[in-house]
C-alpha cells in the first residue's frame, strides 16, 4: 500500500468525523444494551477515532509501535468492561460497530473507483478485525487474572487453623484438597504448631466433599510431617461415605487415629493433655464451661 | 575437626545441633553418640534440631539411623524441635522417620523421656514381680 492511499483513508475520516462518531454511536447504540452514560462513550469513541487516525498515517500493522496509542486506549477499555461484567462480544463490539459507518463512508468516497474501494474496504476490514481481537484477548486476560486472584483469596481464606484449648489446635478443612491447597494447608499447620508449641492438632474433614487416594494421600503427608516436629495429629469428621469410600480404595491410613467426629476428636485430645470438661453444680458466672 | 559437642544431664544425653550438618559430620555423631552412650550408660539421649534448617535425603536417614542406634544400645531417643520447612522436605522425600521418638522442643523432649523411661521401670519391677 503505497503512502499516498494511505493519507486517503486517513483523510476521508479527518473530513467526516462528525458524521462517522454519530453514526458509529447509533450502530452501537442499536446493537449493545450497555449501560454506559452516552457522554463516556461519545468521548471514548471520539478518542479512539483521533488515535486511530494518527496511527493510521502510518501503516496498519497494529503491533507496531505507532500503534502504542490505539492499543493501550483500547485495552484500558476493554479491561473497565471486562471488570464492569461486559461479555467479550460485547466488548469487541466497540470496535467491529464501526465497520458499517466507516464502509458507508469509503463507499460514498470511492463509489466511483471499484477496485480502489476494495482495497480500502479490505484494509479497513483487516485492522479492524485485528483491533477487535485485540480487545477480545485483553479482556479475557483481566478475566483470568480476576480468576486468578479470586483463587489465591479463596487459598488463604480456606486454610484457618484455629486454637481450642491449650496445646490443642484444630485445622476444620472445607473444600477439595489438591496439592497446591495441601501445601497451603500443611505450611499453616506446621507453623502453627511451632508458634503456639500445641502438641495436639484435629484436622476435621466435615466438609471436604470426597477423598480419593490422592487426597488421602496427602492427608497422610500432612499428618506425617506434623508428628515429624512431635505434634500429634487426629482426623475427624470421616462422614459414613468417606469410611466406605476409603477402605474400598484400599488406602492404609496406618497409625493415624480417626475420629468420627469432631466433638470424640476433641475429648480424646483434652485426654492427651490431661484436661476434662466438667459440669459445674451451681451455674458459673461468666462461662458455663470450665476447662479444668 | 568440627564437632558437634554431646553433653551429658544426668541419665540423658543431650545433643544439640546448631550448625549445618554436612555428611561427615553426620558420621562423625554418630560415632561419637553411639560411644558417649556405651561410656555413660545413658538411657536417654536427646537430639535437638531447631537449628537445623537445610536437610536432605542423607541426613533424613542419618537422623534415623541414629535414633535406631541408641535404641539397639538401650537408649530411648527423641528427636525435638523440627522446623516446619524441613518436616515438609522429609515427607516430601519419603522420609517419614518410622520409629523416632519427636517432641515440639527440649522441655517436652525431657518430659517424653521421663515418661517413656519410667514406663520401662514399671515393665521391670512387674516383670521382677512376675519373676
């Protein structure tokens, strides 16, 4: 494409802008239910069709660096409608609306002249198309990172280890265990155990859905690694299923004890270190359950 | 030669490790330990790695070894103070260090070793009664 055709294109948008940014909105405007204030996206199409403009003098390849503008506009819009809950369609949109107006406009232009008028069309259709890509991939890439961070939370907020009595910790497990989440598990666990010097640890799995053998498997390293800094650890909460569902698979559990529940997990830890629960003869004033 | 030093409170030994261990070092406690013990007569030895922060697959074995030799010689062995880190490293070798004795830290550790200590003695004096 020799640089004279280029400044055409170029020039037939500077001369009709007005007239594209309007019809540009209406297409928009006819295709996307958006809750965008129209002042916004009058601004950002007007924007964007002034980037397009300069960049457009100077070639049509989008990667390069004369193109900085244009992306960067673009991927900051697609990103707040990705974060605004925006579909990728109807993200991409913003960019694939403005092929009608702009092909109305090179059609009044170049009317005349037809291959010209192709050419033009083409070029247009290929930059455009690569923009709407563009946008597309860039929001999915703020999706994915909005997943990403949505899964560590979720990570960090599954794993508390909380304190029962003294020496005694307990882990209440929600959710299914895969290595990356046991690795979170059992770094919380350990370092539990050295700051508050607990020697007994209940890792309950009331709420851990199913246990297969690598599950169980690492429920075994977490409880080997705790007995490895002289904690003792106790299962609990093995619902009917999961006991049926462990000895048909096969897996040793070997010298872990199990509970069926969290309450018998408790008392036996309460044993361990030499404490009870009593039942007081008059109410007490301020707890009604003496750990003594 | 670097030593890891094996001291001596009352019927225990106590052996502390506070540097890094190498694996001729290794091999030098355990020679040394397994000497300390048939010298003393000790009947617990107790072997503190809190310091210990880097181990692999040698030493893991190592520590065993060591423990299932006081054993053999009639001493009870705990091993205390495990740092998280290298509790996970051991497992994740496949280290699980059957048949050693763990505690949190020294004072638990002392308190296993009375405990399994005055075990044994009540076992002796019921099978010299049975006797």
């Amino acid at each position: 494409m020799s640089t004279k055709e280029k400044s055409r294109i170029s020039d037939v948008i500077k001369r009709n802008e007005e007239g594209l940014l309007a019809d540009w909105l209406q297409e928009q405007d006819s295709k996307v239910r958006h809750n965008i204030k129209e002042v916004v996206l009058r601004e950002q199409c007007a924007e964007f069709l002034q980037l397009l403009n300069v960049a457009y003098e100077t070639g049509l390849d989008i990667k390069r660096s004369e193109w900085d503008g244009v992306r960067k506009f673009l991927a900051e819009i697609s990103r707040r409608r990705g974060e605004a809950g925006f579909s990728p369609s109807e993200t991409a949109t913003f960019v694939f609306s403005l092929k009608r107006p702009l092909f109305t406009l090179l059609r009044k232009e170049f009317g005349k002249d037809a291959v010209l008028l192709a050419d033009e069309t083409w070029n247009a259709t290929l930059l455009l198309d690569g923009l709407g890509l563009y946008t597309t991939e860039v929001h999915q890439k703020t999706r994915e990172e909005v997943i990403a961070r949505q899964q560590q939370d979720m990570l960090e907020l599954s794993t508390p280890v909380v304190n029962l009595a003294d020496n005694i910790l307990a882990l209440p497990l929600i959710g299914t265990l895969d290595s990356s989440r046991t690795q979170v598990v059992m770094e919380s666990l350990l370092q539990k155990i050295v700051e508050s010097g607990s020697t007994v640890a209940i890792i309950d799995i009331t709420g851990v859905p199913t246990v297969d053998t690598l599950v169980a498997q690492h429920l075994l390293k977490t409880v080997t690694a705790a007995r490895l800094m002289g904690a003792d650890c106790i299962i609990s909460g093995i619902r009917p299923q999961i006991a049926q569902t462990i000895v048909h698979l096969g897996v040793d559990l070997g010298n872990v004890i199990t509970k069926a529940t969290l309450a018998s997990a408790f008392k036996l830890a309460l044993e361990r270190n030499n404490l009870a629960i009593m039942r007081t003869a008059s109410p007490v004033k301020h707890k009604n359950i003496e750990v003594a | 030669m670097e030593r890891i030093p094996i001291l001596r409170m009352g019927e225990f030994l106590l052996v502390t490790i506070q540097v890094d261990m190498h694996d001729r070092l290794a091999m030098t406690l355990q020679d040394d330990l397994t000497n300390k013990i048939q010298q003393t007569g000790a009947s617990g030895v107790l072997i503190d790695i809190s310091s210990l922060e880097i181990v692999d697959s040698f030493i893991g074995r190592m520590v065993a070894n060591i423990s299932a030799m006081s054993k053999v010689l009639d001493a009870e062995t705990v091993v205390v103070g495990m740092q998280p880190a290298v509790a996970i490293t051991l497992v994740e070798l496949g280290l699980s260090l059957p048949g050693v004795r763990t505690a949190l830290d020294v004072e638990k550790g002392m308190q296993l070793l009375r405990g399994a200590l005055g075990a044994h003695e009540e076992e002796a004096q019921y099978a010299a009664c049975e006797g």
